[in-house]
C-alpha cells in the first residue's frame, strides 16, 4: 500500500475568475495568458497564477512537443486525474480492514472457549478499583453476544450516568443483544431516567419497575454477574465479579424472579394503577415493621418528602390519626397481603 499521505487540493481554489479562464480556454482549445488577461481585464501575472491553480486541479494539461502549451480537458477526466489515486488507497485501506476483522473473528471461538474454562476456573473475584472495576464492565459490555440484564436500586439515577449509557445500550441493541433493565417505581417520576427509558425501549429494550430491589445487579449472557462490594468503609465500593455456573445461574433466577414481579415502563402510557397501590403496600409494611421515615424512603428510593407525602394519603385513606393506628387498620384490612385491597 501506497505511504504517500492523502491530498486533495481545496475546492474553494476554484474561483469565478478560475471559471471564466477555464471557460476561455474550452472555447479557445488552449489556455493562453493574454487571451485570459484580456479577457478577465486582468494582468498576465494574475492570468499565470489562475494557469497554475487550473493545473492544480488538472483542468489543464501540457500539450505533448509543445513545452508551455496547456490545453484544457473535461471536469470528468480532472476528476478521475485528482482522486483516483486517493480512491486506490482508500480501497486498499477497506481491504486491509476487511482482513483484520477476519483473522479476528476467526479467533472468537477459541477466545469464547477459553473464557469459559477460565469462568469455570475461578469462581469469583472481589474488585476493589473503581476504574478496574470500569473497565471490566466496558469490556463484558462490549463483548456480550445475546443479553444483558441490570437491576438498579436507589430511585432516579444520575442523568450523566444515563447520558453515558445511552449511546452504549442502543449499540447492544443494535448488535441484537437483548436488554432488560429493572428499576424501582419512583423512577417513573424522573425525567431523565423516562427520556433514557423512552429511547432505549423504542430501539427494542424492555424496561419493568417494582416497589423494591435486594441490591444492584448487572448479568452478562448469563455467564457473568457483577454484584456491589458489601460493608466497606472509607471508599467507594467496588464490586463481587461471579463466574461459578452455579452461582450465576441462581442469581439469574433471583432476577427472573422479580422481573416477573414487576410492572412494564412504557414512558408516555397510563400509569397503571398497581405501582402507586405497590408504593403504598410497601410503605405500610415498612411503617408496620417499626421503620423511620428517612429509612423507608431510602428503601424505596424516593425522597424523605415524597414518602412522607404517601404515608398523609395512606392514613387518609384508612381514616387514622396516627402512624400506629394506620398500621393496624391496614393489617385488619389485609391489604399488606392481597394487593387488591389497596385502593
């Protein structure tokens, strides 16, 4: 292949007085530097340097025996002179492309096989580093061949978290990979995570929300599962990396589990009703079993003031004066076991 560097002369060095000689040049059979000077009203100098850029856009050709002599030729022919040997390089450059990607691809199934022994092998690792730990979901992201399922706790998620993922998750999509992300229904409410749930579902992810999440879960093509790091002090926690079949294929059950529990998320659709009768359940029990505000916000990830906004409903509802009293009405009631009794 060619180690000339590409070069295409400017466009913008084809001016009307460049057009006007080319044009005298055409009718004239040749380009001549008083015809053009006279012509333009302009001085042979200038006519020269027009010759020169006329040239450089090979619109004109030195006529064989006669040094000096520039005759003009069609803008087709100029145009195959100029890029033709760009295009030559560019093919070779696809080609050598096209080779790359083959001798990679035909090293995929023994990456793939090795990386399955490897799994089988080591069972699971604990990664402390936060740009390891980055790095390896980049990776496992960008590597995963059929789906990729995420359970995050915690409410509405940072918008430059979402602005990130975005571009990402549509290009798994893309690829064919399915997606399912689980959220806690008070993300309904957040216009960040609805625009990022709003294009990921219409570019074919499916997206469910529930009352409440064990904890953050991410699973790879059901072969890897990340799982937040547990009781560190002093530091960000890192992540519990899990390979053992066994074990993953048990955690991918425990997703199972609440994704079937949980309520589809079309942003733009009818909310339905059983999320907020879900909500409610959820802070009655919590309330019942002795838990503070700010404690039963966090589990339901929503604030302290919205809580406190549905637990005024709640016991409107059920006509009590208190906390106490509305715990035992809801018990009597038995809406803390049938969801049908929270109205």
């Amino acid at each position: 292949m060619a180690g000339e560097p590409l070069y295409l002369p400017h466009s913008d060095a084809f001016d009307d007085d460049c057009a006007i000689a080319y044009q005298h040049a055409v009718t004239h059979g040749r380009y001549t530097r008083h015809g053009v000077a006279e012509a333009l009203g302009i001085s042979l100098d200038e006519a020269a340097q027009i010759e020169k850029k006329l040239q450089t856009l090979s619109l004109l050709h030195p006529t064989p025996g006669e040094p000096g002599t520039f005759v003009p030729v069609s803008p087709d022919a100029a145009a195959a002179d100029l890029v033709g040997p760009t295009e030559a390089q560019i093919r070779e450059l696809q080609q050598a492309v096209t080779d790359v990607r083959t001798q990679m691809r035909a090293l995929e199934p023994t990456y793939f096989e090795s990386r399955q022994r490897r799994n089988q092998a080591e069972a699971f690792d604990i990664v402390s580093d936060i740009g390891v730990l980055q790095s390896m979901l980049n990776d496992w992201g960008a590597r995963c061949r059929t789906e990729v399922l995420t359970a995050q706790p915690g409410g509405p998620r940072p918008s430059h978290f979402l602005d990130n993922a975005r571009p990402l998750t549509l290009t798994r999509l893309a690829r064919g990979v399915t997606v399912r992300h689980l959220y806690q229904h008070t993300v309904r409410s957040d216009l960040a995570t609805t625009a990022y749930v709003r294009a990921v579902t219409a570019a074919g992810a499916e997206v469910r929300t529930t009352d409440e999440l064990i904890d953050r879960i991410i699973i790879y093509d059901r072969e890897i599962v990340f799982l937040p790091e547990q009781n560190v002090d002093g530091r960000a926690p890192g992540a519990v990396v899990v390979r053992e079949p066994t074990l993953v294929a048990f955690l991918y059950k425990v997703y199972e589990h609440l994704w079937t529990a949980a309520t589809s998320f079309s942003p733009g659709a009818e909310e339905p009703t059983a999320v907020t009768d879900d909500l409610k359940r959820s802070i009655v029990r919590l309330m019942a079993q002795g838990h503070k505000d700010e404690v039963v916000a966090r589990r339901l990830g929503m604030s302290v003031r919205t809580c406190r906004r549905y637990i005024s409903q709640i016991m409107e509802e059920l006509e009590s004066t208190s906390r106490f009293q509305a715990g035992v009405s809801a018990a009597a009631s038995g809406m803390l076991d049938d969801p049908s009794g929270m109205t």
